[in-house]
C-alpha cells in the first residue's frame, strides 16, 4: 500500500457550526426529491457537511441529530409515506455515510470491509422499512402497485403511444424496479460512500488516500454472494426477494472490485486519467459487461489478477 502524503489541516466550521451543517446536509439531500434528475448528482455532497464537523474532532450527532429528530417527529405526527421516505431516505444518504465514516477512523478496517458494510447495512434498513412501511402486504408489490398508478408511469405510457404491449414494458419494468428498490438504495449510497472517500484526507481524515486500483472486497463476501444466490433460486417469498436484494447488492460490491482490476492493469498513464476512468465506468455498467466486470471481481477474491507493486498501477481513487 503506498504511503499517505500528509493530511492538510482540517477546514474549520466556526463560521457555519455543526446546526449550520446539518440544515445544508438536509437541503442538499432535499434536491434528490425536488431536483430527481440533477438531484442524484447534487445529493452526493449531503454527507460532506457532517463529514466536515467529524474532521473538527467533534462528533457527527451534533449535526444531524437535531434533523433526525425533526424526521422522525414529522414521522410521527403525519405517518404518510413520503415523509417516512425523506426520513429514511436522509438517514441512509447523508447520516449513515458520514457515521460509517465516524466509525472507520475508530477501527482497522480495511476498505473493502467499510464499503461492505456501508452497502448491507442500507441494503437490510431499506429492506426493513419497505416490511414495516407495506406491512401485511409484500413489498414488491404494493411498490409496483404505486409506481404503475403514478403520474409519471401514465405520463410514460401516453408518451410511447398506444403501441402493442408498451403498457405492459411499462408495469414489467415497474414490477423489477419495485422488485429490486433495497438494492438500488444500497448500492446508491455506496455511490456516495465512494464518491466521499477519496475526499477524506482533504479534510484532514487518516483514511481514504489508498489507491482505488489497490481495492480488494471484503474476504466473507463470497458468504453474501452464495447466501443470496441460495435463496434466490430456492426459498419462498418473502426470503427470496431479500435474498435476490442481497446478491445484487454484492454483485455491486464484487463489480467496483473489478473496476479496481481494470483500473490496476490501465496502470497510471490511462488509469490516472479521469476521463479514460469515466469511458471505462460507463462502458462497465453495460449489463452484460457489469457482470463480467463483477465476476472478475469475485474471481479475485480467490485467485490474484492483480501482480506487481503498487507503483506498476495505482491511481488515486
């Protein structure tokens, strides 16, 4: 591993304060909601501001409770689904990175272990607020039920036209989106988790300064990956969407552990720059390629791909 440079001095927050910080925290996330397009990009900088009051030596809480508080009060007092939804949705964006964060500095972990559990433990709370939120029914679908009733599933039908069957790509397409939503949460959050990371020694934080090229997946990964294969193919419902969740959501995990190969072996000339690294993102999330670059992934975790030192091709993250 090469060694960190030195951390620069963290910002300080005097002229904002930890309440400062947890109201902008809330706002940024806030744009996910109002801004669905811009906002997914604009919501990555949600656990910056919490992150910041962590590299002042005070802890997170401080920030963000005051907001979780509010949530849950606002939960409480008008139990609709879109509150429940901002409540869980800020806890799991900028709350849960920024915590997970917190607690990384405290213990040895190594990234890969950091980024598994960033993912799993958004993975079971999405999966556990849909159960409580859907309760008696199943998940998936009363979920697709909403979606296929919105305005902008209608608004998507009427723009494909009165073509044979585009209602019924509409509702399959909602059915898997539904199907697959406590995935999708948790492998957006460790989005935002890797988008913060590389982010952590600008603050001052003794973690993050690793190569990505150098990432390796947590080693009882493969534990997750044959549990949630298991249970997708042979246990009943409820148990097989949570275990079809739980593969997808390591199949996530194993295929930035391929990227992190394909990023080793470009060495630094191409791995170093961030557009060829962008074209490679984008090209990998091809569904047929994602897979393959997540079996590589997975492959590495038992036989090495990667050989030579760390100088033949790390880039920073």
């Amino acid at each position: 591993m090469a060694s960190a440079s030195p951390s620069p001095t963290p910002p300080s927050l005097r002229f904002a304060g930890p309440g400062m910080a947890g109201l902008f925290s809330l706002l940024v996330f806030v744009s996910l909601v109002v801004l669905p397009i811009v906002g997914v990009f604009l919501a990555l900088l949600s656990p910056l501001p919490l992150v910041h009051v962590v590299a002042t030596g005070r802890p997170s809480f401080i920030a963000w409770g005051w907001v979780a508080v509010a949530l849950v009060g606002a939960v409480l007092l008008w139990p609709q689904a879109w509150i429940v939804a901002l409540a869980t949705g800020y806890l799991l964006v900028a709350v849960w990175p920024a915590v997970s964060v917190e607690t990384w500095l405290r213990r040895q972990w190594s990234t890969g272990r950091w980024a598994a559990l960033v993912a799993l433990v958004a993975l079971a709370i999405s999966a556990g607020v849909m159960l409580a939120v859907f309760h008696p029914a199943a998940p998936p679908d009363a979920l697709t039920d909403l979606l296929v009733r919105s305005n902008g599933t209608n608004d998507l039908v009427k723009r494909l036209g009165e073509a044979a069957g585009s209602e019924e790509l509409v509702v399959q397409a909602a059915r898997l989106g539904a199907y697959l939503a406590p995935s999708a949460v948790a492998l957006y959050v460790l989005w935002v988790a890797f988008w913060l990371r590389p982010r952590l020694p600008l603050l001052g934080l003794h973690r993050g300064s690793e190569p990505i090229a150098e990432y390796a997946s947590e080693e009882w990964l493969p534990v997750g990956f044959a549990l949630g294969g298991l249970g997708w193919v042979f246990a009943p419902e409820p148990a097989k969407w949570l275990a079809a969740n739980l593969l997808v959501t390591v199949l996530g995990l194993y295929f930035v552990h391929g990227l992190a190969i394909i990023f080793f072996h470009l060495g630094r000339r191409f791995g170093g720059n961030r557009w060829v690294r962008l074209g490679v993102v984008v090209f990998a999330l091809q569904v047929p390629i994602a897979l393959v670059v997540a079996a590589l992934g997975l492959t590495d975790s038992f036989f090495r791909l990667r050989r030579g030192g760390a100088d033949d091709g790390g880039v920073e993250a």
